[in-house]
C-alpha cells in the first residue's frame, strides 16, 4: 500500500465519521509516516476527491466525501457473495466506446470494479443483480453516450469453460489460495501480538487480502468451477480480522480517549 491507501483504509477500517490531524498522525506513526508525508498523502486525497477537510478552532478535521464513502462501499462489497438464489439467467451487459484513452481506461476500471469482464472488446458482460447500483454509477457515462447498459436474457457464448476465460478465475483461484495461506499462517501467529503490531497487522495484512477479495467476481455457484474458494477465504479473513481487531484495539482507544468526533 501506499500512503495515501493507507489513510484510505485506516478511515474505512475504524469507521468513524471524521478524524482530526492528531489522531491520523498517531495512527500512521507505527507505519513510519511523518507529519509532513501525512499532509502531502492528505493533500492529494482531496484533490482526488475522495476526502474533505474542514477546520474546528484549531483542529483540521478529515472525512470522506461522497466518492470516498462510494469508494469505502466497493470494497465492503467484496466481504460477502450476492445472493443469487432465484437468479433467472438474465445479464446485464455494457456496450461502451470512447475515442479518449483516458475516458476509455476510467470506463474500463468501472467496469472492473462493478466485476464486469469482456466478452468482446467494447462489450462486457456480468449476471444481473437487482442490488448491484451499475445503472447509478455508469450515469455519467451513459448521459454523456459513451456508455450504454442493457438486459440480455440468453448469451449462447456462456458456459463454465468461456466464463473459467473470461473472469481468469483459474488464476484468482491461485492467488485465493495464497491468501487462504497467509490468514492461516497469520491466525496461528497473531495471538501474542501487542497492541502496536497488532494494529501494524491489521492493516498490511488486511490490505494485502482485500486486494485479493476485490478480484472475485462474486458470480452465481453454478456458474463457478467446482471447489470454488471465494468463500473459505472471506470466512478465514472474517476470523482473523476479530481476533487482530481485539488484539489492536488498546491502542486505538488510547488514540481516541482525548476526544470523539
């Protein structure tokens, strides 16, 4: 992770509304981060949009704008498989073209981060889901023409040999098996951890295995290879998670005691 990653998922991990300079300067210092890195890292996340900062007396406050906190519900959504019972094999599918490689590559990430993939160049497909927010999302693209969604009720191309190619689920289900590997490892060692590096732990270690899960297309069970992992890895990270989160939480309190947002 980066700096300013990490930021990002310290604010998302603890989940409060807002958090003054002092405390994300004491949160970041086991990471080796100064004052004037931090504010560099805090800088560029508000140029990007993705926190706001506002002034209290003395005290700067930081919290997510509307994009961060869209950003913070992507990835929660990779903790927990849809519910697919009553899926009724109909697709959503997304035809876009953009002569601005630029808009081209933001199109593309979008779509990637909503766990579409491309069945043909210019037209990705993902089994629809009444919960998933695409049309919300994609309505910029969509006002401005370069995007257009739809429903599709049958794609003959779709079976589980073309979907194991078109997700590259062969390969995610090697890299699941390696962070099924680390959080084995990592429970067996993490019971004496102190505060500190337990806190260390939980956000290289936490960091590492949500980049995994944000690769899972979280697709229907009938349409996954058999032994599929996606879900031996959430439980395993579910478990270690409240083991570190005890085992750091001293620390955070000591943080937070001199006042709450």
């Amino acid at each position: 992770m980066n700096e300013s990653e990490l930021i990002f998922g310290i604010m998302a991990s603890l989940g409060r509304t807002r958090y003054s300079f002092e405390h994300l300067t004491k949160l970041t210092s086991p990471f080796g981060i100064s004052e004037n890195s931090l504010r560099t890292a805090l800088s560029r996340m508000k140029s990007r949009g993705i926190v706001l900062s506002e002034r209290i007396a003395r005290n700067a406050f930081y919290s997510f704008t509307r994009k961060g906190g869209t950003i913070k519900r992507n990835v929660a959504y990779g903790f927990k498989t849809p519910d697919w019972s009553g899926w009724d094999w109909k697709w959503r599918g997304a035809a876009f073209s953009a002569p601005d490689p630029k808009l081209r590559h933001k199109i593309r990430s979008k779509l990637i981060a909503y766990r579409f993939a491309p069945l043909y160049p210019g037209f990705w497909i993902r089994p629809l889901h009444s919960s998933e927010p695409v049309e919300e999302q994609f309505s910029l693209f969509i006002e401005s023409g370069h995007t257009v969604l739809m429903e599709i009720s049958r794609i003959p191309e779709v079976s589980v040999p073309n979907l194991i190619r078109i997700w590259n689920l062969d390969k995610i289900s090697e890299i699941f098996a390696e962070g099924i590997a680390v959080l084995e490892k990592k429970l067996d060692e993490s019971s004496g951890y102190p505060p500190e590096k337990a806190f260390i732990e939980k956000m290289n270690v936490g960091g590492y295995i949500i980049g995994i899960l944000s690769k899972d297309p979280l697709l229907p069970e009938m349409l996954l290879p058999v032994n599929w992992a996606g879900k031996r890895l959430r439980d395993l990270f579910t478990q270690w998670e409240s083991v570190i989160n005890v085992l750091s939480e001293p620390l955070i309190e000591k943080i937070f005691q001199r006042g709450e947002d």
